[in-house]
C-alpha cells in the first residue's frame, strides 16, 4: 500500500465548459441530469485533493464552490512560448491564405466562418482567376462529422488540408498565413485556447 502525501488534480480541456453555464436551463432535462452527476462526481472526488492546477480562472473559481476539502487552487498558463514563436519561419505564402490550425469541436458555431469564406473566394476568384484564396486546415478534419459539415460549406477547391503537425511546424504555418481564424460557440465563457494567445 503507498501512502501519497500529496494529490495535485490537473483540470484542462476534458473539463468543458458546461459547468460554467450561469443559466442551465436551456439544456435538456438529460443533460442537466449528466451535469449534476458530474459536479457530485467532482465533490467527491475532490475531497481529498490538496492542491486544483486550471488553465482557466472562470474554472477555478467554479471549482472552489463546488470542492468540499481545504484544497488551494491555481490557476497555470496553456503552454504558449515565446521564444518557440519568435523563431518560427516567417514566410508569408503567395496564396492568399486563411489558417485554422489544430482541432474543431462539433459545439463550435462553424456556418459565419465557413460559409464566409465560400462566399469570398468565389468573388475573390471570379474576379480574378489567378488569385483564388484558400483556406488552411491543420488537424482540423480528422473527425467525420466535423469533414462533413466543413466540405457541405466549402468548395474542395479551396481547400488546402494538412495533417497533424509537430508544434514547431504548425507554428511555421501560423507565422506565414495571412488570416489566422478560432471559431466560438454559443455560451462561450471561461475556457481559452492557447492558439488564441499565439495568434494573438
């Protein structure tokens, strides 16, 4: 048997942003049931925690209502690095490019992005057929139903999708493309993606 003196819990993006919602009314009674299962569940499971790590201070601040325990809480940066993205390669592509580097989620308000973007790059290359936008998709379609509603939008033409990249590589990507776009969604509050603040 091993005694553990200390329990450090590590909450990140598998705590999604449900239970921030102020007014979870909207939701189907399903839903809110599976929300006050998972918040019993983190009570319980928090009791004996000494020490909370968030990336997130809306997430931390929620966690301290709900935790039982003496537990203190943190709230920790998402990985952005400077210094990684200042030597990133900066070599702006001569296709007028529009990035989305990383994964989309099936809660995400897709249509405004998307549907924007078909509507620009056909003008864009009716009026001049050797300058036809495209729009970067890094990692972005690797799940089925996300590639559906993606390609139900937008022209396979002017589409230009990568796989999964190493960091550094993507950062090449992000550093050379002309427009660097995130997609929200309905209710978004607490949760940040660290491509924000490298975007940024």
């Amino acid at each position: 048997t091993y005694k553990v003196k200390h329990v450090v819990a590590d909450f990140r993006d598998l705590v999604n942003n449900l239970v921030l919602r102020k007014d979870p009314y909207p939701f189907a009674l399903a839903e809110r049931l599976r929300i006050f299962v998972f918040e019993s569940w983190l009570k319980y499971w928090l009791k004996n925690v000494d020490t909370v790590l968030s990336v997130s201070q809306p997430l931390v601040d929620h966690l301290k209502k709900i935790a039982p325990g003496n537990a203190s809480f943190l709230e920790v940066f998402n990985g952005y690095d400077d210094q990684l993205l200042a030597a990133a390669k900066d070599q702006c592509f001569t296709r007028f490019t529009v990035a989305i580097i990383g994964t989309m989620h099936l809660h995400m308000d897709l249509k405004p992005l998307f549907m924007g973007f078909q509507d620009f790059a056909k003008k864009t290359a009716l009026a001049n057929p050797d300058c036809i936008p495209k729009l970067m998709l890094v990692g972005s379609l690797e799940n089925d139903e996300i590639r559906k509603r993606v390609l139900d939008m937008v022209d396979t033409k002017f589409i230009d999708e990568r796989s999964k990249l190493a960091h550094k590589d993507a950062l090449d990507i992000l550093k050379s493309s002309h427009v660097l776009a995130f997609s929200g969604w309905k209710g978004y509050r607490g949760m940040i993606s660290t491509k924000i603040f490298e975007y940024m």
